[in-house]
C-alpha cells in the first residue's frame, strides 16, 4: 500500500463533479482502494502498490472520471527539437526517456507533490530506484542538446541538491544524505551515469542526485526538462508518462524530446497503450457473469480503455498508455469486474465433489494432545525461531549441526528449535511466579539437517512434556510415559544413558524397535540454574516422525 | 433446628477442641504449651471460628530487643570506644598500638575514630604518623557508665522494646546498626469469644459426628446411628489447575474442521523452503520487494531445484509468458535466485508443491494450516513467525462467483453472515480481493480472508488448464479475537502466560 495525499476540491475539479467523501469512499472501495482519512480538504488515500499511475491527483482524478463515465482528453504531445544524446553509458544504466513540460503554475504544495510522485514512483514501480530513476530540471537552465554518458565516480564534479559546495562522485556517496541511502545501488560500477548540457555542466548524477544548480525546481519554475533513466526502456518509458501525467494535472503541456542512441533514435513520451482482443466469452467464463460485448464495451471505457473496434463477441482495444500492471487478458477481465463492482456480482457455489481428509501426523497429535490434557497437562505454543544459547549452550550439551539464519530484524533469533523442551523451560521461566504444580507439553515441528532433501534439511514432529513442582521426581515422569505408550499400544525399552542435560543416573533413552525416539529424566540442576529456574523440573522429549513413521 | 445447633453441627473437629479451650485461656501460644493442638491447627480453627462470627481474633507483634554474640562480648570486655579511651588515658600512641592494646579489630577502630571525634573525646596529633590524645571529656566520660553500657546491662537476657524510653529506643536502633543488639519479632494472636461464641461454648461440643465417609463407615454400618457433621457450603475452597488445550490449537482444530466439513484434504510441506517454491513457482517476479532481507528470512544457502523442464517453463513464464498468453515480467530469469533457501513466507509455498510433485488433477480440494514466517521484530501484534490458513479448490467452470460463494460460505460457517469483498493486488493471483467479515460485537468490518483465482502464468508450468480459486487467513488474529488475548506474547513462543492459558474463558466462536 502506498499513501496517496490530495485535495478534495482539486480532485473534484478534474473529476469534472463534485462527489461527496461518503460517495468518494464507496467508488474507492469498489475499485479496491481506500480513503484512509479526509481532514477538511486533505485526503489520504491507500492506493495499492501496482498502479503508480493513481500516485498523483490526476492520475486518480482521471480514472475517477473515466469510471463516473466522463471521457478523459487524450494527452496531447506537441513535437519539439529538444534532443537527447545517448554516448557511452554506463553498462548498467543504459537507457534513458525525457520530456519537455511547459505551462506549469507552481507553488510550495505542487513542488512538494511533484517530489511526492517523483518519491513513490521510484519507490514502488521503480523499485526503490533499482531498475530506473526520475530527474526533472528547470528548463531555464540547461542547454539543450543534453547527453547522457558515464564518468568515473572520481572524475564527476557538482554541488548536489542542498549540499553547500562541489564534490565528487565517490563522495556524494560518502557524504550526502541521498548519496548515502542509495550508495549500494552503484558502489560497485566502474562508471556513474551522468546527465550534462551542451556547456558541459553536469545536470545529474542518477540514480542518486540532481545538481543543485542545474537541476533545482523552485515556485517561480513553469518549464521543466524530465527524464527517466535506468535498466530496461519499456519499464522508463511507463515511468515516464506516469511522471508526465502528474504533471499534466498542474496544467503542464507536453514536449516531446528525441532520444538519439547512434544506432536508433526514439521520440518520448509515448502514450501509446496495447492493442488486445478481448472475447466476450472469455470474460463471462472468468467472471461468471452474462454479460452482452456491448456492456463489456461499457465497463472498459469506465476503466479507461479505448475501444478501436468490435464485433458480437468481442472488442479490439488500446489498453489505458498509463497502466504498468498489464501483462495477460485476465489483468483486462479484472479491471472489467472492478468496474462491474464485485459486490454487484451473484454470489454461488459450485458443486466441487471430493471428501474431507487430514494427515497421519494431524491425528496423531490430535490424539496424544487428548492423553495428556486428561492427564492435567498445559498445552503450550513456543516459536520456531530461537538461538544457539538456548538449543545448546543454557542445556549444558555440545553443539550440533543445525538450521542457521542469516540476518534476522529481531535480536535473539538465530536458528529454527532442533528440540522443543529447551523452549518449553523458557515458558517456565517466564511464568515462575504462576502457580506450581506447572505440567506443560507441546507437539510441534522441529527442523534438523537432512543434506539429501532439497532444502537441506527435514522437519520433524516431536513432543515434549515438562513437570515443574517441588516434590517432581523420575517415576512421575516414566508414569506418564508408560501411561502413553499403554495407552497407545506401543512397545519400548529404556537404557542407561549420560545425556548432560539430564541429571546423572536419573535419565534414560526411550527405544522402540531399537530406535533411538527420545529421553527423559530429571534436569540438571546446571540447566535450572542457566535458566534461573529455582524449582525441580523433569523433562521428556519423544521424536514422533520417528515412532510413528510420519 | 435452631441457629445456635446448626452451627454447632457444622464445627470441624478442630474447632471443637479449641472452642472448650478459649473458656480458660485465650492466648495462642499458651494454649499451644496446655493442649495437644499445635500453632497452625489453632491458627486456621481460629480463622474459621472468626469466618462463624465466634471469635474475634487479635494479632499483636511485640519486638524483643536482646544481644547480639558482638554484644555479648562488650557486655564482657567493655565498648570499643571506651577501649580505645582507656588505652590513651595516660598516654599518647599511634593507630598500630591503640589496636593492639585495646585487641580491637580495624573496623572496630575505625568506627571508634569516628564517634570519639564527633563527640570530641579525642585530639589527632598530627607528627610523621597520626597520634592520638585523649581531651578533658574524654576523661569524664571514662569515669563514668554510659548509656549505651547501661542498655547492654538491661537486654542481657532481652527486654521487650516498649517499655524502654524514645531515647533509649534510638540508642538500641544505633546499637542494632552496629550489629550490638538485634531485634526479634514475635506475633501473638488473642483469640477472644464473641456473645455467640459463648453460648456454643455452653453446648456439647465432643459429640461424635462423621467426619469424611469412609469405606469402613459404610462396611461397619455406622452411618445409620451417628450424624454427618454439615460443612459451610460457601467457604473458600483452593483452585484447581486443569489440564487445557492451546486456545490456538482449538482455533486449528476449529478451522479445521470446516475444511474437513467442505470435503477439503490437508496438506503438509516443509518450513524451509528454496525462493524457487516460496515464489518463483507461483509468478513472484524476482525483484518483488517481499522478498527482500527485511521480509524474509534466508539461511544463505542454496537448495536444489526440481527437474530442469519444470525450471524451463516457470523460466519461460517469467521472462516472456511462455505458453500462458501472457508478456511475462521481461527480465532474465535467474536460477541463482530460485536457489536461494529460506523460512517460507506463505503456505501457498505447498499448495505450489503439490501442483509440481503431486500431479493433483480436478476436481480437487485442498487446505493447508501452517506456520509461515516474516522477518520482523516482535512487538504486541507482530511476532517474527505466526500460522496461516489456505484452502484452494480446482475445478472447470470456477469463476470468480464461485470465490466468493466458497469464502462467503467459509465466513458463515465462522458465524459472520455480513461480508463484503474489496478488490486487491497479488503477484500470483488475479482477480484478488479481500473479504471483510462484520463483527456485531465489534461493531466494525475487519477483514480476515484474501483470496484470489491464480494467474494463468502461475498455473500454467503444472499444465493446470481449470481455473484454481483460493483463500488464506491469519490464525492468530482471528484467535486474538475469539479469545480476547490483545498481545500475542500472551499467547505464542516462551513469553506464553501460563495463567491465562489455564484460566482464559470457554469462548462461543464469535
């Protein structure tokens, strides 16, 4: 979700009617946005992260207007000799779209929109600036033809946006601010891409920084130079004309600017949207619906989209020039049964035949979960994640291979559990001052290292029980033990085994068929203390994935 | 049966023994020394008593003041202070020769210095070492017994602290600080007959009623000819701790069952999963910020990807659309990435599984309850891992009607017969939309569930040709709502609350 901030009244004046917030906010909802406040004229909207082009008030206004069935202008390019030239760029920043934008009536609020758009276009479609980058200059003060090209960081020269002097490339990185939060989308290039006027001046330093000279819009500002540059033309080019269109909302006409490569030339901006066929029958079967191709006609038009001709079962159109999320006919279906309104669709069920199933392990610890809630015993959630100290290091025993992290946000995560009763001491812990007898279990996935499965690694269904009270011993634990394998008709045998986790002598490893499935005993009292638990505990924990050939 | 009978009937075998004994003394600790009954049986009887309204019991603490072993040795061989005097009575000597002669230790000397100069008993001469003098006070003081001498007299064998005066209390409160004397507490308890608890006392109080019904009562007959002593039915009783289930896993168990109800069949997949499953499989382009450090969890490791063709044509529908009629994203698909292992963020991870392992052909129902995970910090709503709920259904002729008919039935079997729907944006599924459930408690719309029909380039590598709708859910919230828990560390992970887990009140579900 990205937050778009406008005004009511200029909104409303390009809607071309006055609608009301409550009429507002229920057109938004259906289109599958939300008015997140409105404080007398300032608005607040959520606008989903895959249409850039509602990022500013009149590309909102415009599909507003379209939907209450208004038709837009088309915008209108007016051809110009402004030039481009492409020499040498750097081979990770290749391509470049401008334009010329004329006739703007700015003040500190439009600025400070346009810098809105500039920020949340590269923040979402651009991805943070990672595949492009916008720089609109005042018009005034550059000379045309402009080159895009490549420097080396040490060799480029100007003083950044609000910085207090000249300095190069490889410091704006180190030193101002905006070099410094995007630093790590070129540290690594050879060559920094770069914007200069036919004097040689430096208008820009993208995908970082305008120059504080040449590329400074203030209020007195009515005519701007505006390029997009970046990794792939198609997705600078859909950059581009959403910048455009924000700017065409504060009464900017366009000027085509002719981008020259050597080998080809292009002219940008282009609003040139796609031609698909859309069949009607195609659409019903998404939707479900009945619809005739004359009403599928209707519900495009209020999304925007130019319908060039039709026959009885289906419509040719150009696609809205100013849409990034189209890449397949559903995307059109779609936008058909938002105009259509989803909550206006007949809700049904169709009749899917198959029956109800669970898995071994659901019931198995569906079952064992029944036993030992009869047996007095506290069910309990821990989490998956943990860390080393608490797995190993707090229950006295040597580390083995396990499921390592990489960077985690939250301090004291580094793992996923190997064994649960470690965390299950943890809610002890944590609950010293709840009264004792404190009988609690869990039955819960563990993950250990498994180098022949393709994740590296092999969940493991485990369970594990704890008794915490002052007259805890060994036989209470080995009754509940007995009592569940009784109960669930499964023979084992216990050995002798030092297990540091465990007090000497007072521990044993549970064997079925052989098998090593688990342990139990009383806990070391070295383990309480780590823990800072002043009560004696016993512990078992039983592999079921094992046992149980889950 | 009168009053004054019924409540003789209801008197516990220790409150009849010690009611007749009130009659003579009503001091705890005597009748502890001239009866059989000990300190505690004569506490809760007395309690009890008070709870009829029998006797009123009185706790009075009374401090004792005595020596300590230090004190002891004072008493024997004089204060340190006067020791430390009567050694430089007639002479002059340094610090080293006062100890020595006065056999006192350094702390025992230091505190001395202090106090002897405060109260100006002594002079510092000051040559290569310090030296001390003795004054004129000094001098007076030694002749005489001073008051703190006179107090060691007086608790030798320990005193009560209220008969001494506000002076004296303040120099026994000093001396206690010197670890000289120290103080005792002692409780004692009156237990006094009330105008009620006199007349019982008249009646006959040794009458053998049962107590406890035995077997041997029942065996011997007994029963017939004696008379059940009757209990105070409202008295306090202890409170017991049950054996329960997580409220999470009832939350589980409940959803559960209405997919098993629906005919849905449950799913399992692994926690750890490759980008390749968690996204790729499913159209996430590669560049989608969700997959970025901050979001997601990465073992920095690399898996291996399933066989080659099924890589070649999710590749495809990356990149160009491949066979889907889609332009697809126009990027190089990267293997490298889809390797990259990490804690799966969806379950929609193993529904993807089962399309490229399981051969799943229409029509299919299935669901999957899962834990899935977001690299995030932990704070009352947010924990770094939580469950998730998905259920998808694959058939001809599903359209989006058929979505919201199967999510609007998964609400009604909740109990939330209010809904409406809101379209939304999905990588992998288009329409989406998210369903809003009215709470009537709440008074509000919360949206719970999002759902979606997967995209034709998601399905299309499987060589799924039917429609495929879907629905997910996060377990935690809904929880949180049944049972009234406003911070999930309540709840969840090693901060789990015991004591609401024991005590948390049987919910209706909405």
């Amino acid at each position: 979700m990205v937050i778009l901030e406008t005004e009511h009244k200029q909104l409303n004046k390009i809607i071309g009617r006055k609608l009301e917030i409550k009429e507002l906010e229920e057109i938004l909802f259906s289109l599958g946005y939300e008015l997140e406040s409105a404080e007398g004229d300032k608005l607040r909207i959520d606008i989903t992260t895959e249409r850039p082009d509602l990022l500013s008030t009149y590309g909102l206004g415009r599909a507003l207007r379209a939907y209450l069935g208004n038709k837009n202008d088309e915008i209108k390019i007016n051809k110009s000799n402004y030039k481009v030239n492409v020499k040498q760029p750097a081979k990770e920043w290749m391509n470049t779209a401008a334009a010329v934008v004329k006739g703007l009536k700015l003040d500190d609020e439009k600025i400070r929109e346009i810098i809105r758009v500039q920020e949340k276009i590269g923040g979402t479609f651009l991805r943070n600036r990672k595949k492009g980058a916008i720089g609109v200059y005042p018009l005034e003060k550059i000379k045309f033809p402009i080159t895009f090209t490549a420097e080396k960081p040490e060799k480029i020269k100007f003083r950044p946006l609000e910085y207090q002097k000249e300095i190069n490339g490889k410091e704006i990185l180190e030193k101002h601010a905006t070099g410094m939060k995007y630093k790590h989308l070129l540290e690594k290039w050879e060559k920094y891409p770069i914007f200069t006027d036919s004097k040689n001046k430096i208008l820009s330093m993208p995908p970082i920084i305008n120059s504080h000279e040449l590329g400074r819009v203030d209020e007195k500002t009515t005519e701007v130079f505006v390029e997009v540059s970046g990794r792939e033309l198609k997705t600078i080019d859909m950059a581009l004309n959403v910048m455009i269109s924000a700017l065409v909302g504060i009464g900017g006409k366009i000027y085509s600017v002719e981008v020259n490569y050597g080998n080809k030339k292009i002219t940008t901006p282009e609003f040139k949207g796609e031609k698909r066929t859309i069949k009607t029958e195609y659409v019903n079967k998404i939707i479900g619906t009945e619809l005739k191709t004359n009403e599928v006609k209707k519900l495009l038009e209020k999304m925007n989209h130019k319908v060039v001709s039709s026959n009885p079962n289906s419509l040719t159109i150009i696609t809205d020039p100013l849409r990034t999320d189209i890449w397949h006919d559903i995307d059109i279906v779609d936008d058909i049964a938002r105009a259509y309104g989803f909550n206006n669709l007949e809700l049904r069920m169709k009749n899917v035949e198959s029956t109800g199933e669970t898995t071994r392990s659901v019931k198995v610890k569906e079952e064992i979960s029944k036993l030992l809630i009869g047996l007095g015993y506290q069910e309990c959630f821990t989490l998956m994640l943990t860390n080393k100290e608490t797995q190993f290091e707090k229950m006295n025993i040597k580390e083995p291979g396990y499921v390592k992290l990489g960077t985690t946000v939250e301090q004291g995560i580094n793992m996923i559990r190997q064994w649960l009763l470690p965390e299950l001491i943890r809610v002890l812990e944590n609950n010293r001052s709840a009264e004792y007898p404190q009988k609690i279990f869990e039955i819960s996935h563990t993950t250990v290292i498994d180098n022949t499965k393709d994740v590296g690694c092999r969940d493991v269904l485990k369970l594990s029980i704890v008794n915490c009270h002052s007259n805890v011993n060994f036989t209470e634990m080995k009754q509940v033990l007995d009592y569940l394998f009784n109960t669930l008709g499964i023979q084992y045998e216990l050995t002798e085994v030092e297990h540091e986790s465990f007090i000497k002598g007072r521990n044993a490893k549970i064997k079925h068929n052989n098998e090593y499935i688990g342990n139990f005993g009383e806990i070391n009292p070295k383990v309480l203390e780590n823990f800072g638990i002043e009560m004696p505990c016993t512990g078992l924990e039983i592999n079921l994935t094992e046992l149980f050939r889950l | 049966m009168t009053e004054v009978k019924k409540i003789v009937n209801q008197l516990h075998p220790l409150e009849r023994k010690l009611l007749p004994l009130l009659k003579f003394n009503n001091i705890q600790s005597e009748i502890v020394k001239n009866s059989k009954l000990e300190e505690v049986e004569i506490t809760r009887a007395a309690q009890w008593l008070e709870a009829k309204g029998l006797v009123i019991n009185e706790l009075t603490i009374t401090q004792t003041a005595k020596l300590t072993d230090h004190g002891r040795k004072y008493l024997e061989k004089g204060l340190p202070e006067k020791r430390f005097l009567r050694t430089i009575k007639n002479t002059i000597l340094n610090l080293e020769e006062i100890k020595q002669k006065a056999e006192l230790s350094n702390e025992e000397v230091n505190a001395c210095i202090g106090l002897l100069r405060r109260n100006n008993y002594i002079e510092t001469i000051k040559e290569k070492e310090a030296k001390f003098k003795i004054t004129n006070q000094g001098i007076s003081v030694l002749e005489k017994k001073s008051d703190e001498e006179q107090l060691l007299e007086k608790l030798k064998d320990g005193a009560k602290t209220e008969i001494f005066s506000d002076k004296d209390k303040k120099i026994i409160e000093e001396l206690r600080k010197r670890n000289i004397t120290r103080t005792d507490e002692n409780k004692e308890r009156k237990i006094t007959l009330t105008k009620l608890g006199k007349e019982i006392v008249k009646e006959k109080l040794d009458v053998n009623l049962i107590e406890n019904l035995t077997p041997e009562i029942l065996k011997n007959k007994e029963w017939k000819d004696k008379e059940f002593r009757s209990y105070d039915v409202k008295s306090q009783v202890p409170k017991l701790i049950g054996g329960r289930g997580h409220p999470l896993q009832e939350t589980i168990d409940y959803i559960r069952t209405i997919f098993l109800d629906m005919g849905f069949k449950e799913m399992e997949g692994p926690l750890v999963e490759t980008a390749f499953w968690c996204m790729d499989s499913m159209w996430i382009p590669q560049d989608h910020p969700a997959r970025e450090v901050q979001d997601t969890f990465y073992l920095n490791k690399e898996g291996k990807l399933p066989i080659k063709e099924l890589v070649k044509k999710v590749a495809e529908v990356h990149e160009n659309g491949g066979k889907s009629g889609s332009k697809g994203y126009g990027y190089k698909f990267d293997e490298n990435v889809a390797k990259q292992l990490l804690l799966r963020t969806h379950t929609t991870a193993t529904t993807f599984r089962y399309f490229g392992e399981r051969n799943i052909k229409p029509p299919a129902k299935y669901f999957y309850i899962g834990r899935i995970f977001r690299n995030e910090a932990i704070d009352a709503t947010h924990l770094p891992e939580f469950h998730q709920v998905e259920g998808f259904i694959m058939d001809e002729g599903l359209t989006l009607r058929d979505l919201m008919g199967y999510v609007k039935e998964f609400y009604n079997k909740m109990g939330i017969n209010k809904i409406k729907f809101k379209p939304t944006y999905n990588p992998y599924t288009e329409s989406s939309m998210e369903a809003y459930g009215y709470n009537e408690q709440l008074g509000k719309w919360i949206e719970l569930i999002n759902s979606g029909i997967f995209r034709p380039e998601a399905l299309e590598p499987y060589g799924i040709k039917v429609p495929v709708i879907a629905w997910g859910l996060g377990l935690e919230r809904l929880a949180m709502m049944i049972h009234e828990q406003k911070d999930v560390r309540n709840m969840l992970g090693a901060t789990s609350d015991l004591r609401w887990l024991r005590e948390h009140k049987v919910t209706k579900k909405w």
